[in-house]
C-alpha cells in the first residue's frame, strides 16, 4: 500500500534562510510526487509534481524538489525563505490512476 | 476558469442535524474527489467519482455519509445525521483525465455542535 511520511510536524525557519521539507513515500512501482501548499484556511494549491524524467523538479514560487529512488524520498527545497512562505506543507503520492495519499503536513514558521 | 467551488465555506449545526456540502468541479474536468481533513487524520480521500460515476467510496466512515454526483458539474456530500465527531473541513478536489493533477477548493470548514 502506498504511504507517505513527513517526518517534521513544525519547522522554524529564520526570513532569507535555506528551506528543505522532508517527504519520504512507501510505493511499489514509480509513483507520482507532488507537493501542496496550505495558507491558513485556504484549500490546497499544487507547488510541483514529478512524474518521470528529470529527478530535479521546479515549482511555483521558487521552490524545488527532487525525487531520489533509492532514499525514497521527495525533499522540498527553496534557497532563501520569505514570511509569505509561512503554511502548512504536504506530501502526496499517487499513481496512475486516481486518489492521492497525503503526508500529514509540516507547518513551516517564518521568523524576521 | 473559477476553480472548484465549494459551498458553504463554514457550517455551524447542532448535532442530529443534516448538512449538504456542495462542490462546482472545474468544467470538462472528469475525476471529482472528496476528502475530508481533520488534526487527527490528515487528509483522507472519502469517495470519488469518474464521469458522474462513484468508483471508490471506502473512505467514507459510515452510512450517515453518502455523496451524489447528478451531473459534471455539480456534487454534494450529505451527513445525515451528523455528529459532533464529524466536525473537520471538507475539501472536493477535481482533475482531468489527460494530466494526473489535482485542483482543490477552498474547502468547508463544519462545526457539529
């Protein structure tokens, strides 16, 4: 069964600092990535995905991942931080068919 | 496109009360999702639907949940009766069938008092 895991439940991140969110995912085949956003309740908005081809993704907003078979994983990078930044992020997996499996988030604080 | 739309954005109702969450998928948009998110459980996938049709609804936790799809464009899920336990906000999230992306709503935050 696919399953994902977003080891850290809070991050703290100082403005202008390096960010890496962790997402480690349990699947059979390859399976496709993505990364979400959630502001304060707002629904969720897709940041980037990875479904074959080049390991190194890039998204909306600045923001990074990069799919690594062997870790099973799918880290969440962004260079410099900005206060907007401030939001619940989620892992998801998903094959080729139909419902994603969602980590249970990292809520990601900026601080001046 | 306006995105999926999702009515109401909040519901306060008093337990044994029915509610009717309703969801407007992006048009042409075949795949439509309900997921419900709560601290406890993350986000949880409760039925979906392929072309109007429910194809899994092992998500949803119980009979007093049931979830209609009468036409593209529109789908509601009803609690009947609901329950201070089912209090957690409610996404419906949509997708076409030629790219494996999912577009959200804002969400329905319920409140079963």
């Amino acid at each position: 069964a696919q399953s994902v895991t977003q080891p850290d439940i809070h991050i703290t991140v100082s403005e202008g600092a390096s960010l890496e969110l962790r997402c480690n995912y349990s699947y059979g085949a390859t399976p496709y990535l993505f990364w979400y956003v959630q502001s304060p309740g707002q629904g969720l908005q897709l940041l980037l995905k990875y479904f074959s081809g080049d390991t190194l993704v890039q998204g909306i907003k600045g923001f990074e991942a990069e799919f690594k078979r062997s870790q099973s994983s799918f880290n969440l990078r962004k260079p410099s931080v900005h206060w907007s930044d401030a939001a619940e992020y989620f892992c998801a997996v998903g094959n080729s068919g139909y419902a994603l499996n969602f980590g249970k988030g990292t809520s990601l604080l900026v601080t001046p | 496109d306006a995105g999926v739309i999702q009515s109401p954005r909040h519901e306060v109702t008093e337990m044994g009360q029915e509610v009717t969450l309703r969801c407007k998928p992006i048009s042409g948009h075949d795949y439509l999702f309900w997921y419900r998110q709560t601290m406890m459980r993350g986000l949880e996938l409760l039925i979906y639907f392929n072309n109007n049709v429910p194809i899994d609804d092992s998500g949803m936790p119980e009979d007093r949940f049931s979830a209609k799809m009468p036409n593209a464009s529109f789908s509601t899920l009803k609690i009947q009766p609901s329950e201070p336990r089912d209090s957690a906000v409610y996404f419906c999230a949509s997708r076409g069938s030629a790219k494996n992306i999912q577009y959200f709503g804002a969400g329905t935050r319920l409140s079963v008092l």
